[in-house]
C-alpha cells in the first residue's frame, strides 16, 4: 500500500478476513502459519533480472505505460515453455516470518496449462522446474503496442493544435492582446505532446533492449498447483490455484 493510504483499523478487519480464507484455501497442502498483512512501501527496482520498475499513479512519467512492467497485483505471467497460455498473478505473500521467500498466488491453468500438462498433483517437495516469466507473448505485445498507440494520439493532438496556430497566424507584437495569449497557450499545448512523445520513445527502447528475451523476464519457479476440480462446498467454486 501507498504510505498513508489506509486506515490501520480498516487494514486489520480485512487481513483479518483474507487470512482466514486463504488459511482454509492452502492450509490442507503443507502452508502453515500464513498471516496476511498490508504493508506500506513504494515500489523498487529489483536487483536481479528482471529488473521490474518502480510504479507510482501519481509520480513520474508514464504510469499507464510502465505498469505492465512492474511488480504490481495483476501482474501478467505466463510459462517460459509456452509464454503463449498467460494469465495474472492474484496475490503476493511471505513464506513465513522468518523466511523473506514471496509466493505469487495463480491459477493452475496459467502455471501449468492443460493443454501442456495432465491434471495432477505433483508434490510440494518435488520443486517442479517449471519456470514463469513476466509477461507472455500477448502481454508484451499489448504493452508494446499501447506505446505505439500513445504516439500516435500525440502526434494528431500536435497536428491539430499546429492548424489552428497556421490560422492564427505568427505572434506580433501589434496583434490583439487576446490572439497572443492564445498563440502562447496553443505553443505550451504543442510541447506537451511532443514530451511524450519523446518520453514514450525513450521507453519503447528501453523495453526493446531488456524485455524482448524470455529468459530475461524470468521471476520463478512452479511451487505447488492442484488439479482443478469443482469444490464440493456450497459455494461449488472451481478449484483452480497454484503458487510460484
């Protein structure tokens, strides 16, 4: 959580709530001891590949466009063999208080594909050398193409602002004092644009250099999947989860 962003007693009635579910969830398969908690940080480059970026909505350039290439919930995975089947990752947590080991909680249909693999239970202990990469195909092309897209809306909003300028005409110092206010309004609506633009392309080589290799996208390894089974609880929810 962002500092200051939540109430501490809210915090706790829904960790509270989280923790009792997710307990009954994975508890049954060897994790014990699991206490869900919010924690306040900001985001960091990680020291090993691959080096994921800092997010923050309200500071710095790009936020729509950085995200895909951040740590943050929703975070779009898929398996090194076939980074084709993706899918997101739901929930970060610890492995215990004394161990810094961060699980990201999934589905089994995107840790380990169906069409890929057979639907069982392999053990905890065996340490499957499935390995998960951020972002599949898809989702670095989504990422790429939202950057092209981004330059593309700069560039029309540059072509109409320079029209209405070429009507306007050059400032004058004999002209109304109305036209040349507009004329300087009309000059700081055309940088804006063009920044980004320059911005965004700064980015898109930078993402081409370092996040094109599947390898160099790897966070992990398979930890534990179940089958995927309907619950024969109330609810009947399918079960579909694993942990890398």
């Amino acid at each position: 959580m962002q500092p200051t962003s939540l109430v501490y007693e809210d915090a706790n009635t829904a960790a509270e709530a989280i923790t009792f579910k997710f307990f009954l969830l994975v508890a049954k398969e060897g994790f014990e001891g699991i206490e869900i908690g919010f924690r306040e940080s900001v985001f960091t480059r990680f020291t090993s590949d691959p080096k994921m970026l800092s997010f923050s909505p309200f500071r710095g350039s790009l936020p729509e466009l950085r995200k895909p290439f951040t740590p943050t919930l929703g975070l779009s995975i898929a398996p090194l063999k076939t980074p084709h089947f993706e899918g997101t990752g739901a929930l970060y947590f610890r492995e215990s208080k004394e161990n810094d080991c961060v699980f990201l909680l999934t589905c089994v249909h995107v840790a380990r594909p169906r069409h890929v693999h057979r639907n069982s239970c392999p053990s905890r202990k065996s340490r499957l050398p499935e390995q998960v990469i951020a972002l599949g195909i898809m989702g670095l092309n989504d990422a790429l193409l939202s950057m092209m897209y981004t330059v593309g809306e700069q560039s029309r909003l540059i072509r109409d602002w320079e029209d209405v300028l070429d009507r306007l005409g050059e400032p004058e110092k004999d002209k109304d004092e109305d036209i040349t206010e507009k004329l300087k309004e009309l000059l700081g609506l055309v940088e804006k644009p063009k920044m980004k633009i320059e911005k965004t392309d700064k980015f898109h080589s930078e993402v081409t250099q370092h996040w094109t290799i599947l390898h160099e996208r790897i966070i992990g390894k398979v930890v534990h999947v179940e089958p995927i089974a309907v619950s024969t609880k109330p609810q009947q929810y399918t079960k579909d989860w694993g942990i890398h």
